[in-house]
C-alpha cells in the first residue's frame, strides 16, 4: 500500500556506447509501473466493496458474485503489492548493497514504525482489528532478511510457506487457550493500547503474518522479474490461472470427496474466529470479515478449504493465483493499449495515493450514522459508487498538482533521514 518510488528499470544488460545510451533510455511515461498502480487501484476498490458494498446473496447475479470475489482477495492483492514495493525500495532487478542496501532497509523499518502506530491509531476505533496497516508493518519488518535473495529462491520460500504456515497456524491455535491469549496480551503493550497485539499480528489477526508472508514474499518475487519481458509473461501466464484451478478445485474436490463440506457447514454455527476469543465484537461484524472465518475451528476440515480468510494452503495458492493473474492482465493490457492507459490514467491516479484513500476511506467509515463501523448500516450498492467515484475524483484531481498522496508525501518524508546512513 506505501507508494512506489522506484523506476521501471530493465536488467542490467552490457553497457552500450556513449552514441546509443541516449537511445535505448526508456521514456518519462514509463517510469513508473503503471500496471502495479492500476492492480492497486482495483484491490482499493475491492476493499471499499467489502467494507461498504451490500453483502452479497447466493445466486444473486454478477455483481454478488464481484462482491464475494473481492472478500478476502483484495487484501491478498494488497500484500502482495506491498512485497512488490519493497523490492522497488531494495532494487528491483538487483538487490542493493553496501551504504545503499543499508539505506534502503532503514526506510523500510521506518515504513514499519510509522505504518505500526497508524494501524494502531485505526485499531483504537470502532474499525477495531479489520484494519491492515499494523499487519504491514510486521510483514515489512519479516521481509528484512529476504530482501537480497533472487528470484527462485524467493519463489520456493514463498511455495514452503504456501505449504507449510497453514498447518503451523492451525496447530499454533489449537494449542492456545482463552487464558494464555489473555494472558499474553495483558504484558502486550500494543494489545493493552489498542486490542491489536503482536499475537494477533503473528497469528490470530484477521491477516496473521504467519500465513499472509506468503502473499508477500511472492510480491517479492513477482519484483525481482521483469514483468516486461514475454518470457516471464508467459510463464506467470501459465502459473496464475494454474495456481487458481488448484487452490479452487482441489479444494472443493477434496471437500466433496471426503465430506468435509457437509461436516464445516454443520459445524459453523458452533465454530469461533480465533481472533474472537479477545473481541467478541469481531465474531458479529467486521470488515473484510472472513467468509470461512469459523474453518479454524475445533475440527481441521477448513485445511481443506478455500474460502476467503481461513487461511488454508489451497486459500493461499488460489488468491495467489488471482494476484499474479491480475497484475499480469493489467501489465499487458497497458503495454497494448496505449489508448487504455489515457483512459485509466484517474483509477491509476488512486493506486498512486492508496495509504492516503485506504486511511480517508475508513476515517468517512467512521464518520457514517449506524450503530456499528463493521460494517456501517447504510452499506449498499450506492455507498460503494460514492466511495469509488469519490476516491477517483479526489485522486485524479490531487494528481494534477501533486506527484504524491498526503500520507504517501509524509511517509517519504519520514524515511529521508536513511539517506545518513553510511
């Protein structure tokens, strides 16, 4: 969600005469990746139609099928563009070394510090524990060690942690009880000032590091290539869709075949959100709330399952799949379309600025009439228009006379002390 700071470098490639350096240098226009942009501007809308939109109704058409799409995968699309950026911060193609490296981590942990004191500012609201900010923060701060590792090699991490977290976290769970999660977060000083401690950053949060590093480090990886070139356009083009035909159709096979479908339907009424053992409030309402949001339960059937939320190898892979699906379809369609790119140029002005609308977003949120902020009573289809022509607007105006977002101009701000590092 930080802003993209980087250029749209290609790889390093031997250096050409004096006469032609000119020549081969890329243009202003495409200096920024603009794809990355427009792929954040939609995971921003998919945000407002889960936190605004009306709750989508089985068999209730095309645009509940949009809205139940945008649960849970516009996060996932959100962390994995967050792993994306850090890479443009790092060194895209290859990592940075030396005074540079160290700066560059510098600013990331300044990131973290100040994204961990907004998230925990917004989690002090009636927007409780749904918002995503502090969860960056953790993610940013786990990523410090990988930042100089290439592509394969963050590519089998983030397949080992696809793997492997889900089950960790299932078995982590299990294994706590009301008790000791009270007890941990009565010596959480960030649990005691906002009810978002570090075990629901890691674990129990609606996006617990544990399992969503998974998005991150494959945005990592998706940094690292040349998105480009037609070679790595073929093979994410083969992998995306892939990955979604596994997650989705494994998923449901395994559950039908083994009737563990019957046994979760029958069960969710009985079943908790961990998160929910130190907020009631989050088990009733919440936004982006977890669809499969009881499968962590007493039973480990939601392993089997996809739905947004649980957190299950297959949840992983298939929102994954979208993920890099997304990215690629836009990327491509820019480079195509020049036409596209001019028309898209206000929804691309809002990935541009996303802290500044995903922060502005939940601040109007609060500021709506209802009862309660998870969500608010007047959610409709309506509500979600005025959001989205809202934050165009704004965006494409504020674009005009500034290169930055409000909060993304303070952020890089924040982080210019790093230059001093040596």
């Amino acid at each position: 969600m930080t802003e993209i700071e980087s250029t749209n470098k290609t790889p390093p490639r031997p250096l050409p005469s004096p006469e032609s350096a000119t020549a081969t240098e890329r243009p202003a226009p495409m200096a920024r990746l603009v794809g990355v942009d427009l792929a954040r501007a939609l995971a921003v809308f998919g945000m407002f139609a889960v936190h605004v939109g009306p709750t989508p109704t089985p068999g209730g058409g095309v645009g509940d099928w949009f809205l139940e799409l945008a649960s849970g995968r516009a996060s996932a699309l959100f962390a994995t563009l967050a792993g994306f950026s850090l890479m443009l911060i790092a060194g895209r193609f290859e990592p940075k070394t030396g005074p540079a490296g160290r700066q560059a981590r510098a600013r990331i942990v300044i990131r973290a510090v100040i994204l961990l004191v907004l998230g925990s500012a917004l989690a002090m609201t009636n927007f409780g524990g749904a918002g995503i900010l502090n969860f960056y923060a953790v993610y940013f701060l786990l990523a410090l060690p990988l930042l100089r590792l290439r592509a394969k090699t963050l590519a089998i991490i983030a397949v080992t942690l696809a793997v492997v977290t889900p089950q960790v976290a299932y078995v982590t769970r299990a294994l706590l009880t009301e008790s000791v999660v009270h007890s941990i977060d009565s010596w959480d000083p960030i649990a005691r000032l906002c009810g978002v401690g570090v075990l629901d950053l890691l674990l129990l949060g609606l996006y617990p590091a544990i399992t969503w590093m998974t998005f991150v480090v494959t945005g990592m990886t998706l940094g690292r290539l040349d998105l480009s070139s037609g070679a790595v356009r073929r093979r994410l083009a083969v992998v995306g869709p892939a990955m979604i035909a596994f997650g989705y159709g494994v998923s449901w096979l395994a559950l039908r075949l083994t009737g563990g479908a019957q046994k979760i339907m029958a069960g969710m009424p009985a079943m908790q959100d961990p998160g929910a053992m130190k907020d009631p409030g989050m088990a009733s309402g919440s936004f982006d709330s977890p669809v499969g949001g009881g499968l962590g339960g007493p039973d480990a059937w939601g392993l089997l399952a996809a739905e947004p939320h649980s957190g299950s190898t297959f949840d992983l892979i298939g929102s994954l799949g979208i993920a890099i699906t997304v990215l690629l379809c836009l990327t491509v369609a820019l480079d195509r379309l020049p036409g596209l790119r001019r028309l898209a140029k206000p929804v691309i002005a809002v990935g541009t600025m996303s802290l500044t609308l995903y922060v502005g977003h939940i601040l109007v949120i609060l500021a709506l009439p209802g009862e309660a902020a998870t969500p608010p009573q007047s959610a409709s289809a309506a509500l979600l228009l005025c959001f989205v022509v809202g934050a165009t607007v704004f965006a494409a105006v504020l674009a005009r006379f500034f290169r930055r977002g409000p909060l993304e101009y303070l952020l890089n701000a924040a982080t210019k002390p790093a230059k001093y590092i040596r």
